[in-house]
C-alpha cells in the first residue's frame, strides 16, 4: 500500500542558513533535533516553514522568486518562506511584533481570531494607515487566549501571494484533551496568475475558472432522466437567477494549485508520528477563496477546537473547513503504516494532500475524488419560500410536477433542509421567546442548517461534523440575553461580480455599522446568494446560535450557506472601529466588507 | 472478571451504606478492614489524573474519583477491546447508556456493558462530585485501563492504565 516516491524539495537560501530550524519536510529527527515527543506537553515545532519563537518577533515581507509546486513562482514571502512561518506566543505574554516592509506598495498583517487593541489589528483605513514601503510597524498587545489562528495581510489582494501564515498560542493552563504530538496543517490556494487579473477575469466573465458549467450534452442527458420540460424549466430557473448550477466556487482547480504547509499534492509533505502516539493536528484554512473537505483515510479525528476555542470532543470522519476557519482534531494512528490527509476542494476540481508517515518517503492511497455537486434544489431551500415564489414560477405545484419527473437536484438531504429552515423552525419560535420578543439565547434560527454540512456531502457516507456538533465546555461570561437584534443579508450579483452586504458594496455606503459599547447584540445573517461566504468580524467573538443553549461556541468566523439565516451573539466590549467581511478574498474586495464602530 | 468485582460504591457522603438499594445483593459487601489501598484522583476534561496506576493481583482498592471538569464523566474499568465495544455502544445511544436513569450515563453507579456483554466496574460521576468504587484487582491487572467512554472523550486522552505490581 505504502510506495515510496523520491521527490526534491528546494530549500531557499534563509532555510538553509537557518540550519535547519526551518524544514523542507518537516523532518525533525532526520536533522538530529530533539523529537517532539520528548516535550510534556506534546508540543513540537515542526512545521515546514519555520518558527518564530514570542514574545519578540520580527518579520520582513518581501516579494521574491521562491520555487512552488516545483515551478518558478513570485510569492510574497515573510521572513523568506511563503505562506510565512509559524508564529508561537504564549498566553500571558506581551507580544511584540516588528513587520518591515521591504515591498514596493502598502502592505500589513492582520492577526486573525486574536482579541486585541483596535489600532493592532492592522486592517489599513481601519485599524491603522498601513505599512508603507521601508517602513517597520510594531505590533504590541496582550496575549489573551490561546489555541490554532493564523496570521494574514489585510491589504488588497496580498494574501493571495501567500502573504500568510500559522499563529499558535499556548495555553497558560492545561488543555482539555491531551497528546502526544502537535502538526500544524495550513491549507492555502495558490495561482501562478497576478491576483488582480484573477480579479478581472472574475469582473469580466462569470464563470470563468468553472469548467463545470453545465454543457449542452449535460443538456440532452437531463433531458433523457427528466423530461424536456422539467429540464428547460431548470435552466431557466438558473439563468433567471445569473448563475450556473455548478457555481460551486468562483476561483476554482482550473487555475488554483492547493497546498499544505506550502506543499503541492506531488510534493507530499509529510508529518511523522510513532504508532500509539496520539496527534494534535491544527488545521488553519488560509487560502484566499476554497473550502476544503478534510480527512484521513483509516483513522477517525476527534474535533477537540474550532476557531481556537476548545469544545467538547466530536469523533468525526470528515470535516468541512470554511474559508479562514481552524479547527483541532486529535488522531491515534496505531498501525505503523502511511495515512493519507486528504483535503478535496469543496467543489471537487482539486485537492491538497499530505502523509501522516512514521517515516520519511511514504505514502498512503489517495482516494478517489468525488464528483462535482450541482447546487439543484439546495439553491431553493436556501431562498426561503418567499425566494421561491420569485423564481420563475417554482411554486409547490410545479414542484410537485418536478418530483414526479425526477428531478436529479431534488435529494432527500436538500429537501430536509427546507424542513428545517421552514416549518420545525417555527414552532421552536414561539416556545423560546425571551422577554424582548426574541428568541432565547443560544436558540437556533429558523432558516438555519446547523446539521448540514453543506454542498456535495452524501451524509450517509461518513461521519461529517456539522455545525450543531459545536458545543463549550462553560457557558461564556455575558449570560446576558441579547437586546438588539441586528439584521443584514449577504448579497452579490455573480454575474457582474459584485458582492455587498444588503444590496450595498463598501464603496456606497456613508458609515459603519453602530454598536452601543458593552451592548448585548444578536447579529442575524440572511444569505440571499447561491454560495457559501465564511463571515469574519473582527476584535470580538461571534457565539453562534446553533442551539446548544447556554453551551454555545464562540467563533471568529461563520459559515454561511447559500439561503441560510445564521445568527450570533457578541458582546460589544471592544471600543472602536473593526473590519466585518466576507473572507472570500475577492468578494471582500468586491465589496462585501462593512466597518463596525463600537461606541 | 465477574468475579473481580466485589462490589459498587455508591457517593463518598454515603460509604457507611454499601451495598445498599439498587445493587440487588449480587456483590459482597465490602468493609472497610478489606480495603488495601485507597486511591484518590481526578477526572478532569478530557484526562484522568494520575494516568497510570500501579497495582498489584488481588489488591482491594477504593477509588476516590473527582470530577474536576465542567461536563459528566465515567469511570469504567476493563480491557482495551472492552472499552471499545463500550464505547461503540455508547455512540450508537447517542452518549447515554439507554439504562433507564435518563439518559444520564450510568446514573451514578452501574456496570457498563463490555464486549459480549461481559460487565466492567463503572461509575459516573457528575461535574463538582466525587464517587467511590471498590474493586479488587484481577490477575490480569496488567492488561487493564480505565476509560471514560462518553463519545470524544476517550479519543481526547481520558484514560490511563493499570500497570501490575511486583
């Protein structure tokens, strides 16, 4: 099963210098480093592209020539490697980070999930004017929390060079799980194309990276299992609405090469374990526009954080990992043999891939793809029955009709999923009132899919987790019931490639969003467009509302699917102005960004 | 393995009352003067502290077991294939025993169902409390751990082993 593969991996010339603290493969022992398993707490530093050790760091971002997927590339680099190195603090500590920019434009680095000062959290036009070229800015703040985040550039579309990297803190107390060994797992997309022409391309034809654009075979083959009128009905619906069923992602294989740790498929980078041990993986999605699907053939992960935040254990099979979101599972491998991380892009044009190895060289199978979904009738759940009402003509008479042709979009996990969001969501409604005429704290939205993981997921084939699985260990210190409740739908036209919260981009609108300082808040998200946007704000935490009570998770961004209300809860403590956005990275730059003002 | 176990204990404010309702009279009481050791430790979220016991065949031991940790745990005492068969049936009830005690684990003090329905010691305790077992150790000591099946807690680390003596 294991065969082994030689395959060179270019060290550039600070890796090599740094004699070997940054590591090709991740191969501690091979360089006679002290093994990870020999720390107590399990904890090890490897990670391929090198750490800096807090409090005190300094990181040079520059853009330079570094070899990706083997091909000449022009990453910005942090510190000499793309995506950058792994940042370390500890909980309790001081940080100071010294950024220098040895570019030729504005650059900055937002610290992603981290509670800090608002002027530290490096969003120019936000938080602070940016970093011009030549300059340093210090970034000094407070470590107050711990667990997986990442780091990224805040500045037009930089991120998509790889100006990103891993953030751990560690804990000042003991972790509610343990193990034997840490990996740090950073998915990222990459393109040999200059981001801003992916963005034009994006600007001037839809669908351009989506070589699964329904065709006219597709046509004729809907046509023999559906009838012809169901079929052109369906057509129909989906040019009324400016998209193409197979719009699953924007920014797709077609032009993305998706890396872990900075490595391609090919280049199998590989994470070493001893059998027994028991492994902390720390998954970070930082890529600029793809979802991944994670999973290790052979062995179950047991999801023990989400966005940093500890929660009761979750044995899962597989796992989702929106845009910008982290989460920690634990594996026990026992077998002394190669385990294959498989990370498949949501919409199925491509994967990154690594091994779980006791040794060096090799590698597990890598399982076989799944084929591309269709958003079929997930799209009309999504829009709520009066979206259904808009689309040409799909009332429940013509679905009816629909059913009985067969329809292939019409699956049992889609049409559950319109039960839920409608009719079981509404008696919940009424027992769980608050004082204030709202639902309790903590109650899940009618209209939310909390136990779907969301497109092209058969739920019958493994165990996915879902974002009802989430659950704290204590209930978070403001138990206080929400008073506002703040209401904002998630928009975009994908034809013209504008996206904008409530019909608005960032361009057009006069103000920020207020938030009475210290207020109790329920934040309310209608996504009223065919596509997942994973919903980031800044500086505070978000709990969301996925019915658990008073055990609710917190998170610093949110998945939301296509036609779903989703809703949290923050306490407004944290004064000043902070950036809300879509963390796909060219709908955030599209537009769908709002500035949050807590006064 | 039946035979290993002399009996359950019930709450620490209740050691006086062994064998007391519930325990159907199958078990032996157990007094005091039989007791070799007694063994305080914690269960935490998601660990046992210490999470390794040295003990040796036929040593009676009482566990002092607290739970220092925000949710329920259990303490259940068998072989690792055991443990396992009890935890895919504590999966498959969606984290609760289905005895009868509402879905609240082994309501206090029962025998966990192992592979082949063979029973392991067990107790439950919940967040704040401390309960008992009594248990006298098989000669196959070596090969046994304690676990807390509650689904994700055993895959987080919550169990340790029995290390035999001499």
């Amino acid at each position: 099963m294991a065969r082994s593969r030689v395959i060179t991996h270019p060290l550039s010339r600070r890796q090599i210098l740094k004699g070997g603290s940054a590591l090709g493969l991740g191969s501690a022992a091979a360089l006679g480093l002290r093994p990870s398993w020999a720390n107590p707490w399990g904890q090890s530093n490897v990670y391929s592209k090198g750490v800096e050790e807090g409090p005190e760091v300094a990181l040079a971002i520059r853009r330079e020539s570094i070899p990706i997927a083997g091909q000449q590339a022009r990453p910005i680099s942090i510190n000499g490697t793309s995506p950058g190195p792994l940042i370390r603090l500890k909980e309790g500590q001081d940080a100071v980070l010294r950024v220098t920019n040895l570019l030729d434009e504005p650059t900055s680095i937002h610290w992603h999930g981290l509670i800090l000062p608002p002027e530290m959290d490096g969003v120019p036009g936000v938080s602070f004017p940016g970093i011009a070229p030549g300059e340093t800015f210090t970034y000094r703040f407070p470590v107050r929390q711990n667990g997986t985040y990442w780091y990224h550039s805040h500045s037009g579309l930089q991120e998509q060079l790889g100006h990103a990297g891993p953030l751990i803190i560690d804990a000042a107390d003991r972790e509610p799980f343990r193990y034997d060994r840490e990996h740090v797992l950073l998915l990222t997309d990459w393109t040999f194309e200059e981001p801003t022409s992916v963005f034009r391309n994006l600007k001037t034809a839809e669908g351009y990276y989506n070589f699964q654009e329904r065709t006219i075979a597709d046509f004729f083959a809907d046509v023999r299992e559906k009838g012809f009128d169901a079929t052109a009905e369906m057509r129909g619906m989906w040019a009324k609405m400016r998209m193409s069923s197979r719009d699953i992602a924007d920014v797709t294989g077609s032009t993305y090469t998706y890396l872990l740790n900075g490595h391609s498929p090919e280049e199998n980078w590989t994470a070493l374990f001893k059998a027994g041990e028991r492994v902390r993986l720390r998954v970070i999605n930082g890529s600029a526009m793809s979802y991944f699907d994670m999973r290790i053939p052979g062995l179950k992960m047991t999801v023990v954080a989400a966005d940093g935040q500890p929660v009761q254990p979750v044995p899962v099979d597989e796992f989702r990992i929106g845009v910008a979101e982290t989460y920690d599972v634990l594996v026990a491998p026992e077998d002394d043999t190669a385990y294959t991380i498989f990370a498949e892009a949501m919409d199925r044009s491509g994967y990154a891939r690594a091994t779980l190895a006791p040794r060096e060289g090799m590698a597990g199978e890598i399982p076989e793809r799944r084929q591309i979904a269709d958003r079929g009738m997930e799209a009309m759940a999504a829009h709520g029955m009066e979206g259904m009402a808009d689309m040409a003509g799909m009332d429940h008479s013509n679905m009816q009709g629909m059913d009985d042709a067969g329809m292939a979009g019409m699956d049992h996990s889609s049409m559950s999923g319109m039960d839920h969001s409608g009719m079981a969501g509404m008696s919940d409604e009424r027992s769980n009132m608050n004082a204030n005429g709202m639902l309790a704290a903590g109650t899940a939205q009618p209209g939310s899919r909390y136990d779907q993981a969301g497109i092209g997921i058969d739920p019958s084939e493994r165990r996915m987790l879902v974002y009802r699985d989430l659950k704290a260990f204590t209930p978070w210190p403001d138990r206080r019931e929400p008073e506002r409740e703040l209401e904002l739908h998630l928009t975009g036209n994908m034809e013209r490639y504008i996206w904008s919260f409530d019909g608005k981009k960032f361009s057009e609108v006069t103000g920020p969003i207020h938030i009475n300082k210290d207020e109790r808040l329920r934040l309310i998200l209608i996504n009223d467009t065919m596509m997942e946007h994973p919903i980031h704000l800044h500086g505070m935490w978000m709990e969301l509302e996925n019915g658990q009570g008073e055990l609710i998770p917190r998170k610093h961004t949110l998945n939301v699917k296509p036609g779903e209300r989703v809703s949290a809860l923050i306490t407004a403590d944290a004064e000043g102005s902070w950036a809300f956005h879509c963390h796909l990275l060219y709908h955030m730059d599209a537009g769908m960004f709002r500035v949050v003002k807590v006064s | 393995m039946r035979k290993t176990l002399l009996a359950l204990a019930l709450g620490l404010t209740t050691t006086a009352a062994f064998a007391g309702p519930g325990h159907g009279g199958s078990q032996p009481s157990v007094s005091d003067a039989d007791i070799d050791r007694t063994i305080r430790f914690e269960a935490g979220d998601m660990w046992f502290d210490p999470e390794r016991i040295e003990v040796a065949p036929g040593e009676t031991i009482r566990f002092e077991i607290t739970n220092v940790g925000n949710v329920e745990h259990e303490f259940v005492i068998g072989d690792a294939k055991a443990q396992e068969a009890h935890r895919e049936m504590m999966r498959a009830m969606g984290g609760s025993h289905g005895d009868g005690h509402g879905g609240h684990g082994h309501g206090g003090h029962d025998m966990a169902e192992g592979e082949q329905g063979g029973e392991m010691p067990a107790v439950t305790i919940a967040p704040g409390e401390t309960a008992e077992l009594v248990w006298t150790a098989p000669q196959g000591v070596g090969d046994l751990e304690y676990a807390c099946n509650i689904p994700g807690h055993y895959e987080a680390g919550m169990y340790g082993n029995f290390v035999r003596q001499g």
